[in-house]
C-alpha cells in the first residue's frame, strides 16, 4: 500500500490548510494518496496489476497526449511539507504518469500549515511507509 497524509502526520486533517491554486510540480514529489493508498503499492503500481482495464485506458490515454504535456484533467493534490498526497481522483493518471517517465504536473494543490514547533516531530518520525526524504529538516 502505498502511503496515506496520516501515515506522515496522524493529526494531518485538523492542521490548518490554504488553497494554493494551480502549480506545476515534479511527478516524483507524489509519494501517496488521500483516498485510496490501498489501491496501489510501491511507487503506483495497481494492486488489480497492469492489466486492469482501466489502468490501460488510462495509461493510453496520457500516451496520447505530447510528452511535454502538463496538463492531465484535474487533478488535486494536498501537500505536507514536500511531499504531495492525491486527493479524491488521479491516482491512476499518476501511476501511468510514472510508467511513462512524465517529469511534471500541474495540479490543484492544498497546502497543509505545519506550525515550526512541530518540524522536530516530523524529523524524528520513523512509523509507517518509508516517505522520501526532506532534506531541509536533516
């Protein structure tokens, strides 16, 4: 399963958010989802496997469109420090978007306020999936 805003932070939906609007984000930065981690593992791949109907129209889908495309229907991503979680649609299109080496996305995103007082909790969390790294609190 791949990793869920709680598994960083428990506590993640009573934190204060702000709407961010529409940013273009590195692919890589998404490390899980909000709704439905349990759908994938490891970096995306479906637990139904690759040869789930859907996940191939999907990935089709983002074949078709030019490799220097941004711009992948909506989707909304909540972000917790660096890293950004999927919201309720996407995860499909995020998994195919990796397959296919896809380097950016632009996406609706949430920003979840971590008060400073709290980065030293985040820095010594070691539960749960292992989430890539956040360099500015090492």
């Amino acid at each position: 399963m791949i990793p869920s805003p709680a598994d960083l932070d428990p506590n993640w939906e009573n934190k204060p958010w702000i709407p961010a609007g529409k940013w273009i984000i590195p692919i890589d930065r998404i490390v899980g989802s909000y709704e439905k981690p349990e759908l994938f593992y490891g970096d995306f791949i479906p637990a139904k496997g690759v040869d789930d109907p859907h996940y191939q129209w999907v990935l089709n889908w983002c074949k078709e469109l030019p490799e220097n495309n941004v711009d992948y229907d909506y989707i909304h991503l909540y972000k917790l420090l660096d890293c950004y979680f999927i919201g309720a649609d996407g995860n499909h299109r995020i998994s195919a978007l990796k397959v296919l080496k896809r380097k950016f996305l632009l996406a609706e995103i949430v920003e979840v306020i971590i008060e400073a007082s709290e980065l030293e909790l985040y820095k010594k969390s070691s539960d749960g999936p292992e989430l890539p790294s956040l360099p500015f609190l090492q």
